[in-house]
DNA sequence: GTTTGTTTGTCTATTCAATAAACAAAGTTG
DNA sequence: CAACTTTGTTTATTGAATAGACAAACAAAC
C-alpha cells in the first residue's frame, strides 16, 4: 500500500507551501498579514519565513507603513531564485525562453528547423537549449528544469509515442535531454503546454476548468480540469481534434470519420482555399480578408461554424468555465469569433453556456513556450514541497 | 484564503483514515500487519485502532493463527455501525435501497409512480424513504445519510434544475428531503450515481478513470476521473447524449443537431422499430431478436453502429480505463456488443485503444440505487475524516 | 512632550501526535 | 525445555504548532 503518512514533517511542508502561495500571490506582504490569511500562529508564521529566508526563496524588502503601530516588515519571493527553460518544439521552427521562477522571460530565441528527423532534431536542440541555460544569471538553485512541448503524443516516461507531422516514433526525448543536461526534463505535448500556458500566464489566468483548443493544421485540445491537466489512463487523452462530428463524414488517416479537424483547422481553411484558388497561406487569406474579400470572410465563417459544432460538444460534455481558442487560428479571430458565437449559443445546453466563456489566447504564438516553461516551474515547487 | 493549514489534529485524521482504508481494503487483519502495510509505527497503530474500537466503527474478532510467534488480534470493521438509503427516481418507478456501510443490501422495495409532478412525488417519496429508514437495525450511527438519483440536471444546492423527462423545473429536492428527516441528503444525476454504483460495487471496481454511459430512453453520461466523479463549472458536465455526432443531423429538442441520443438510445431503437412495424417495447423487441429475427438483429446492430460512433469519442477524448454501458439497453448487450467493439476499433485511436475496457454493467438496474446509496456512504466517511 | 493604545514580530512554556526502543505476553520449533 | 518469533503495549523523546506574554516601534490624542 505505502500511503502517504502524516507526520511532522508532513505538516511542516504543507504549512510552508502554505506561506509561499500566500506570498506569491499577494507580495510584498508582512508576516502578520500571512498570519491573518492562513489562520497559522505568528509564531509559526515568523518561524517557516526564517526557514525561506534561510532557502533563499523569499527576501526582506524594508519596512512598509504604519497603520498606527510598529512598521511590518515587506517580504517578497525572490522571482530570480531559480530559472526554467521552456521549448516550444515544432514541426519547422524551435521556440525557446529562459524565464525566472514567476515565469517572467530573460532570454527569448528562435530558430527554423530544416529537417524534423529526431537526430537532426537532437542535434539543433541541444545547443540551443545550452544557449538559453547559459544566459541565466548566477542564483541559487541555478537552472532549475528543462519543459518541452511536442506536436504528437507523449507518454508519462516523456517519450514521444507518435509524432506524425515529424515522423517520430517512440523517440525517447526526456531520457536524451536528461543525460545531457542533468537537470529535471518535463515532456508534454504541444496542446496540453500551450492550456498550461494560458491558464498560468495568458487569458486563461486562474481558471479551474478550462479547454484549451490549438488549431494549427490539426487540431489539439488541452484539458484543465479541477486547476490541473487532466492525462488520461495512458497519459494521454484530449485528443478532441478526433472527435467525429460527421459520423458518415470525410475519412481521417486516425481512422475515424468525419473528424473535427477535418472541418474546422487551419488545412481545412487552405484546402477549401485551395479549392477556390487562392494561395495557401494563412497570413496571405487573413490579408485579403482583411482588404474585405467577401468570398473568403464566407469562408472563414463556415470555418468558424464548424468550431463552434466542436465547441459546443466541449461545453456540453466539460462544462468548463472557459474555452481558449488557441495556436495559429488565433490570429484570425475578426473573422471567427461572430460564427463561433452564434453557433455555440445555438448548439450548446443553455445551463452549461451561463458560465462558459469563448476567449482568444493572449499570448499568441508564445503559449506553449511559455507554457513548457510553466511545467518546469511547477516541478521545482512540487519538489519543494516533497523535501 | 484560509486554507486548511496542517496541524496535528489533520495528521491523526489522515492516519486514522489510513488505518480504516487498510481494515476496509484487508480485513480481517492485524494491528502488526496494519502497521507492515502502512509504514505508521505500531504503537501509532494501536493507539488509532483503540480510537476506532472506542468510536464503535472497528472491533476485535478474535486472534487468527500464529506464524511462529503470538497470535494476532484480528480486527474488522463493523458493517452494521450504520446504514445508508439509496433511492432511484425514475420517471415513473421509485426504487430504493437500505445497505450498511459495506454497501450490502438489507431492505429493498420498488413501486410504481403515477405522475411524476413533485408534489405528488414527494408524497409517495417520503413514506418510501420512512419505511426504509424503519427498516434499519439499531446500530450506533444509525441511518447516515440519504442518497439520491435523478434523471436530469442536479445543481450543488442539490436543487433539480432541469428534468424534462418528469417535468421538473428548479425542484428544491434536497431542501425539502433535509427538512423532513434531519439527516444528510446527497443527490445526483442518475448516470453519476450509475457511474459510482458501478465503480464502487460492480463491473468498474477500483478503476480509475471510467465513463458509465447510460442509454436509457435517452442518454445519460458518469464521468469518473482520478478515482472520482468530475463535475464541471457548475457541479453538471457529462451531458455526452447530446453531444453531436452529425453537424447536419436531425434537430434536437437541446436546440443542437445530430445529438448522440437521436441516434443510439433505446428511444431511438423504438422509433425505428415503430417505423418497422414492430412494437414499442424493449423487452419485447429483445425478446424477437431472442427468437431470431434477423431484420431486428440488424436494427440492433445500426444502433451498437451508433453507439461504437460516441463511445470511440469518448474513448479519444478521455483516454479511460473503462467504458460501461449500462440501464435499460445494457440488456441487449448480446445484439450490440459485437458492433460496438468493431466500431470502437475501427474509429478510436489506436493508442487510447490499448488499456480501454468495453464493459456492461454488472449490477443491471441496480447500478443507480447502490451508487446513490454509496453517495451517502461517502459522505459519511468524508464527514469522520473531517471531524 | 507625554500618554495611550495599536501593531509587529519574537520568545517561552505547553500540548500533542508520531516514533524508536524496550518490554511483556504468547506463541512455534527443534 | 531452550531459543527464537511475533504481537501489541509502555516509556521516553522528538518536533511542530500554539497561546500568551513581551518588547519594540509607531500613530494619535491630549
């Protein structure tokens, strides 16, 4: 069995991680107002402090004002304690930051990938991470992790099972990262860092359940349910861009019919495109809709319908308080957002639509960066809290 | 903020429900052997089990053999401290159980419902649930709690806001059944307590991300996810009979089109088996096909069809470790197995394929009075480790 | 300037749960 | 019977949180 027994130590953790929320949530702030919020004794309030002063997690920062007695003493997180790399790793381009422990960014670079082959991969990957580790500035617990989000699906030993739009299979990503740089590595795929991203940092900020919807040329959904990414029984799941919503509808290479990428992604947009000759570029359409080209703004409107069917089963099935529509799509949000509307109060229950709102990503193309980011973050405070 | 912070007191009651999941998982069992299996030191062991023995929930039964040292005491817990009542509100039947904390059945009745208006239900409703509460053998906690299963949309206030099937409307169930019998009052939708009916004592024991799909004359979802039951933004989610499986489909009376339910509910086998000239009755639909008949078999084929179509959305979009079908149609599970499992593994996706179960539900129509029964139960476990 | 009351943060003594170690009781095995 | 095992209790110790006392620092009223 091997449950988790509670022992001193137990609550000593807990109540410190306690304390740290508290300041990161609303710092600069005295001990005797972390004692009033948590409802711990100043004593103990004053004794955990001394124990994230002397972690160097948390500094003093001089005296605030009086509100007629002694001056309480500012306490603020040291965001620069640590740092976190975060990879958004693409089928063409490599996106990377070094950010600090508040998820601030230090260091941004980017780079066009040539060939997506794992070795080549490996090859550009490694130095470029090495670029970004090495503009950290000297702090105490250095760089602290490595998150790196994928195009494909990846298993709880960081594996990357199936990649197709790299042509990756079983390529072992953490365990190659980890021998190289020996610091924690956190593999998750692209949908599920990008949620994270939106949720910590983006307009998603502080939602407990929240669907994150990436269309790119496919599509990918990453599930924040109760405040955390939901994986399912295999550490995988949300694969909602497979959800048929044409049970007799086109054929997809997954296997299934009438798959809602099929209708609603960026290669459905191009292929229909395609078909009433236009160019096949995204940025290129997004401009002549801009310049009022009526067929296309047609278009782009039946695209939009098309999310809101799927979106409306999301509402229907999660109830969640949010849906991000994310990834590259995001951009042509004019264009969008009136057809994905009106189609989601169509089609939605009217009691699940009371809460739910249809939101844009915030961060653009930096959500799964910033989000990969986020997932080593997260990690060095959980292993805060089990030590 | 005022989160739980850590004390002793959070400790002993975290340690104390250890010890009580370890006698509930094992027994009978031995303080020694408690103690091997949690890691909590023996002296902590006795001292919690003596708690338990004074608070009447474990006692000793006598030593069991030795291995070549003193006997062991073996403790076990007492079933009968109390007992739970279990009701399922159907549209026109009233069933409902008294089980003791284990969850064994010892009283069960069931009686026909006229109308389904909530005055007159509440007049049938509470003589019903008296009579079962009579039926309790005295024991020191007395009847904990009741459970109820609805079928339509529970809010957390436990206030049915919506059950078109008996023409309810913001009904304040819980309140009036609070009211009268002074004990907790749990109520859910009729597929969650299937959900955790099944989860808890039937085909779905002990798994930990399951999806209880409930095809009824409509189609009802319990989603069980990290070992318990999601609820969304507003405390309703799994609305998964409606969700859209033809964009362009037949229009449903949710406002949506192509919803699940039209195309794969037991109301949908009777529409088409009207239209076949047959008649509109399940049993004696099943009873043909029983005899042979092959244009029935076929129907019921198209429906299993249907049913393989949302369950390989579910699978992909949950990953679970399980999914099972239950109510009424679970009695056809002969004519539609075969077909649901070709379509599930032709659709899904071939990973999510690989720890996915395709189950019936063991308890029959039982499935939602043991879990609305089991909701009492819960909540007074949850109540013994908050107190 | 003095007094009064407030706020902050530390110190001290106490409480309580878990634990290791010693121990007694009750057993097996040769 | 002697030697060893196993079980469960007792005892002394550890350590985390807490209440309450306390000193320092301050504002506001007089």
């Amino acid at each position: 069995m091997t449950t988790t027994t509670g022992d001193q130590a137990l609550i000593k953790r807990m109540n410190t991680a306690i304390v740290l929320e508290a300041i990161l949530r609303a710092e600069p702030l005295s001990r005797a107002k972390i004692s009033e919020m948590t409802g711990l004794n100043k004593a103990t309030v004053s004794s955990l402090v001394q124990d994230l002063i002397d972690n160097r997690l948390v500094r003093e920062i001089g005296t605030g004002v009086s509100s007629g007695g002694r001056k309480p003493v500012l306490l603020e997180f040291i965001d620069t304690a640590g740092y976190a790399v975060g990879i958004d790793l693409g089928v063409n381009y490599l996106r990377g930051v070094l950010t600090d422990l508040r998820g601030a960014i230090v260091a941004e670079k980017k780079l066009a990938l040539a060939t997506p082959d794992p070795d080549n991969t490996f090859n550009v990957l490694r130095p470029f991470i090495q670029s970004l580790i090495d503009e950290a500035p000297d702090g105490p617990f250095g760089v602290v992790g490595i998150g790196v989000g994928v195009p494909g699906l990846v298993d709880r030993g960081g594996s990357v099972l199936y990649a197709p739009n790299m042509g990756w299979r079983d390529v072992p990503l953490k365990e190659a990262l980890d021998r190289t740089f020996g610091i924690p590595v956190l593999i998750d795929n692209e949908a599920n860092v990008g949620a994270l991203g939106e949720q910590k940092f983006g307009i998603g900020r502080g939602i407990s359940n929240m669907i994150y919807v990436s269309v790119g040329i496919g599509i990918g959904t990453g599930l924040i349910l109760h405040r955390s990414l939901y994986k399912g029984a295999s550490g995988f799941s949300g694969e909602l861009g497979h959800l048929s919503v044409e049970a007799h509808g086109k054929p997809c290479r997954c296997g299934n019919r009438g798959c809602w990428e099929l209708y609603a992604s960026e290669q459905a947009l191009l292929d229909r495109a395609g078909e009433l000759g236009y160019p096949q570029d995204l940025d290129a359409l997004l401009a002549a809709a801009e310049s009022g080209d009526a067929k296309l703004r047609k278009l782009l409107e039946e695209i939009g319908e098309y999310l809101g069917v799927g979106i409306s089963n999301i509402v229907n099935v999660f109830n969640p308080n949010a849906v991000i529509i994310g990834n590259r799509m995001s951009k042509a949000q004019p264009w969008l957002e009136e057809a994905v509307r009106r189609t989601v109060e169509q089609r939605a229950l009217g009691f699940h639509l009371r809460n739910v709102h249809l939101l844009y990503a915030e961060l653009g193309d930096r959500s799964a960066v910033m989000g990969a980011a986020e997932l080593a973050i997260a990690a060095f405070f959980d292993r805060l809290k089990a030590a």
